[in-house]
C-alpha cells in the first residue's frame, strides 16, 4: 500500500477532525471484540447443533452480535462522512484564505485552474479515502491483533501460521501500491493541466472565435482528455492487478490454516468448536487487510489531492508567525529598497520613497513598467522580494492584513461585479452598512441616477461579472464600494481606463471627492487624472523616479504642470 497510508498532518492542520478520527479507532477496536465474540458463540452455536441440541445463550449471543455490527457499521460510516466532511470544508476554507493572503499574483502563479480542479474534485476524491479507506485501516490493525490474541489461546499452532503469512499481504501490497502512487500521481498532473487549460480556454473564447482557433482548441482538450483516460486506466490496471495478488496471497494463507485443522480434526487432536473457531476467525484475521488494500486505490487520488492541499497552504517559508495590529489612522507609508522580482521579469527596482498622511500621489509610466505592482505590495498581494514597506516604522510583512486592508479602499482597472443584487456588490466591503450610508456611497459616486433606470434599484440582480451594466458603471461601483469603506487610504489603478468621454467625467468627478482629505496612490494614464496630484511618480522599467511640480503651472485645463520639459503627455509615457 502506501508509503504512508495515514499523513500526520492531518491532525495538525484539522484540529476539529481529531475527535472524530479518535471516534473511528474506538470503533475499530469495538469491532474487533465483536468479531471475537460471534465467532466464538456461532463456533458453540454449530457445535451444539452437531450434537443434537441448541444452546441458547449461544443464539443470543450470536444475534445480538450480529445486530451490535450493524449499529456500528452504520455508525462507523456517519463519523467517517462527517470527517471527510470536516476535513474538505476546513481545507477549502484555507485554500481560499491562502489565495487572499498570498494575492492574485500568486494565484496566477499557481494556475487558477489548478487550484480550482483541486478545491473541487481534488477534495471531492477525500470521501473515498475517509469513508472507505479508512475504516478498514483502523480495522486492519485492531481486528488481526484480536484474532491472534483469542487464537492464542484456543489453538496457538494455528496463531502461528496466521502470524506469519500475514504480513505477506501489506508487503505485496506496499509494492504494488509504490507503483499505484506514482501512476496515480501522474494521473492527477494530467487532470490538474486539463483542468487549467478547460479554463483559460473558456475564459478566453471570445478572443478564439474571433481567430479562428476555437475548434483547435478544442482538439487540445481532447487530446489531454485521453491522455487522462489512458493515465486513470493504467492506474485501474494496477489497482486491478493488486486486488488479484491480494485475493491470491489471503485465499493461501487461509489454506495454510485450513488444511492443517481439518486434518487435525479427522484425527481427534481438535475438538469441533475449536476447529470451528479457527475456520471463522482465521478469514477475518485477512479480511480488513484485503479491503483496505482493495480501498485504498480507490482513495488514492483523494491521498494526492489531500497532499496537494497541505502543500499549497503550507505558510510561506519565512514568513512571520505574529501578526501586529496596524495604527489605526497610518502618517506615513515607506518604501526601501523594494525589489520585486517575478519568474521572468523584475518588476520593481530598488523602490524607495516615502507617503505622508493626505498626499495625492499620481503614478504614470508606460504598461508593464510596474505601477500596478506598486498598489499590489500595499494591499499585500505581491511580497517583496527585497526590501520592506514600513507603516509609521512598522513592517508591513508582520502587520494582519485583514486588519490593515479594512484601512484601504481600492477601485482596480477593472471592476469584479458578483451575480447578486446591487446593493450587496457595494456593500462587499461593508455588509453591515445601514441603508443610509449605502444610498450616500450612491450618491457620492454618482451612481444614483443608474439606479433609478434599473427595474428593482438597489435590489436588481446583477448578470455574472455585473453583466447588464456599462464600462463606466461598474467602474462607478467600485466607488460606490470605496466611498462605502471610507478608508484613510486609497489606492486607484487607472479607473478611467477604457472609458468613453462621457463615463470618464463622472469618474472623474466621483474620483475627486473619494481622494479629498485621504492619502491617495492614484495610477494614471491619462491627464486629467493629475489634476490634484501633490506629486507624480514615474516608473520606467522598474525604476521609480519623482517628478517636481511647478506651483502655479498649468496645462490649460486647470491642472498643475510639470517642471521642466516632460510635460503632462511625456510624464504618461
């Protein structure tokens, strides 16, 4: 079987599993005196019977044993669901913690398509493991000590040969099993590749018709659909081929044992209830054995998967295990020496500056220069690969960071809408905003009147990624969050990107009174933008540099200029 058939860190990482599991071997243990006791009252039952007469005690016995199995079948099998359960809830729940700490670069990193087919199937593959396989590894330890324990003393010759054949069936089938997980490990690579790709497949459609390649595309995913095939068929084989040699070594053993007692018995060196006993318990001494090992390949990939989890929400090494509390209202935010480095590209170079309490700082460089990795190190998606953030002197890395989100409102290039009502995507920072400070967020970012158009207000269903809204209401909506946080701190990336002259203006005018009296990062493309802006950072292939402003300057439009040569149209890049 496996190398290692039960992962210790299960009780580690799922606490509230540790009950029940302790329930399971109690069970187990239940069941192997249970065992003993039928076997041992229908041996007397037959052998009675065999002299003409019914032993009633021995009925009895027999009867209320066979139901007391079933009660704790029934049992077993409610403790073992309510464990897998626990276990999948938990670890889904830390998968997604582990993704909203880490940030959205690391979900790229770790393909989301990965981590979706695992936080699905993946842990769907567990109820196998702990509602089959497990069971019948309890039993696989306490049932075999039991029946040599009580054969020990009805016949130890018989306990003798029985101790030694039976730890043929966990060697051969720990080799078998070797060879199990390593195909069963592939099959789960295979499965994980198909998963991502069936993603990024389905999310990129549009762009597939509009080449041509949308039927191509489709091949790909049935070529690594059989290989999938053909990689969950070798595994079968295997399976298949364990569960025969496993058959085969416990119907000899059996044999062993057998053959001896019957001859024994003809020659009157045994009496019948005592052959009796050793022909009913020698097969269960091999029984959870044999089902174990049949079980455990059909929990193999729930074994891979379990693996996979505890291995994507290991913490980070060097990590911080403390977690401060952050100031409640930050003076000061500073950058040294940060560098961020990605697997093919650096994104940020020896950053260093500093963010005084209600500055209006503009961000501007051409795309791919590293502003948006600039917001992403505030709000702790992506960590420095050198350097550190302090806020007022405190590091960043050691702060909580829901906490030190909670201070932050951030308006992305593009707005996530959910599929729910309207009001609960503005409240999702706050849920338990009252409805007036809800309807003043509206106001505030000039999303009222697009709320008088929809059908139900605030209470109108939105399509998936706030379908059935514009470009510039979504973005408006993402205000309406901001304005709803009122956070000391804001953080826009570009929220008039891709917008139209009109939808623009009133971000723009939405945008002027969310950044008033707040420390403000605010990336920007376009001018109008850097109307308010105390100061302007440029970011040029990793590199941030500052711009002077020239007091008074303008550029016609009323915005404030910038100091020598660059101009607003070079500061953009």
């Amino acid at each position: 079987m496996s190398r290692r058939p039960f992962d210790p860190r299960l009780l580690r990482r799922v606490p509230a599993a540790r009950r029940q599991l302790a329930a399971l071997g109690a069970l187990g243990v239940v069941a192997a005196a249970l065992i003993i006791t039928q076997a041992t009252a229908l041996a007397a039952l037959l052998a009675a019977a065999a002299d003409g007469r019914l032993d009633r005690a021995a009925l009895a016995a027999f009867l209320a044993t066979v139901a007391a199995r079933a009660v704790l079948l029934w049992a077993q099998g409610v403790i073992a669901a309510a464990t897998a359960a626990t276990v999948k809830a938990t670890l889904r729940a830390e998968l997604l913690g582990a993704v909203g700490t880490r940030g959205p670069g690391w979900l790229a990193g770790q393909r989301a398509g990965q981590l979706a087919t695992l936080a699905g199937r993946g842990l769907d593959a567990l109820d196998a493991y702990f509602t089959g396989y497990l069971p019948q590894l309890v039993l696989s330890v306490t049932v075999p000590i039991a029946v040599l324990a009580r054969l020990t003393f009805a016949d130890w010759s018989t306990a003798v040969v029985i101790a030694v054949t039976l730890p043929l069936i966990p060697i051969f089938g720990a080799l078998l099993g070797w060879q199990a997980q390593a195909a069963t490990e592939r099959q789960w690579r295979r499965l994980s590749r198909l998963g991502g790709h069936f993603l990024d497949m389905v999310a990129g459609l549009p762009t597939l018709r509009a080449f041509g390649r949308a039927r191509a595309q489709v091949e790909v995913v049935r070529r690594m659909a059989d290989g999938h095939r053909i990689a969950t068929m070798r595994t079968l084989r295997i399976a298949f081929l364990s569960a025969l040699v496993l058959e085969l070594v416990a119907t000899l053993s059996v044999a062993l044992v057998a053959v001896p007692v019957g001859l024994r018995l003809l020659g009157g060196g045994l009496t019948l209830q005592t052959a009796l006993l050793v022909l009913l318990l020698a097969p269960e001494a091999y029984l959870p054995l044999r089902a174990a090992g049949s079980r455990f390949h059909a929990s193999m990939e729930g074994l891979t998967a379990l693996n996979e989890a505890f291995t994507v929400t290991a913490p980070a090494a060097g990590a911080p295990t403390g977690r401060r509390l952050p100031p409640p209202a930050p003076t000061e935010l500073r950058f040294e020496n940060v560098t961020v480095e990605y697997d093919r590209t650096v994104a940020l170079r020896d950053v260093s500056l500093t963010i005084h309490a209600g500055e209006r700082i503009a961000v501007v460089g051409p795309s791919g220069a590293g502003k948006s990795t600039l917001l992403g190190l505030l709000l702790g998606f992506v960590t420095p690969t050198r350097g550190r953030i302090l806020v007022d002197g405190v590091d960043l890395a050691t702060l909580d960071p829901d906490v030190w989100r909670r201070q932050l409102a951030w308006v992305p290039q593009r707005a996530h809408l959910f599929a729910a009502s309207l009001a609960d995507n503005i409240c999702l920072g706050e849920p338990d905003a009252a409805p007036e400070r809800v309807r003043g967020a509206v106001r505030a970012a000039a999303l009222d009147d697009v709320v008088r158009h929809l059908p139900d207000g605030l209470d109108t269903l939105l399509g998936e990624r706030g379908h059935g809204l514009s470009s510039g209401q979504r973005q408006r909506v993402a205000l309406a969050r901001a304005f709803l946080r009122d956070a000391p701190i804001v953080l826009l990336d570009e929220p008039t990107a891709r917008l139209d002259g009109a939808a623009e203006a009133a971000v723009l005018d939405a945008t002027r009174r969310l950044v008033a009296g707040r420390t403000a990062l605010l990336v920007a493309h376009r001018p109008a933008l850097l109307r308010d802006a105390d100061r302007v950072l440029r970011v040029d292939d990793g590199r941030v540099t500052e711009l002077t402003t020239s007091a008074g300057a303008t550029d016609g439009t009323g915005a404030t200029g910038l100091a020598g040569p660059v101009g607003l149209t070079g500061a953009l890049g």
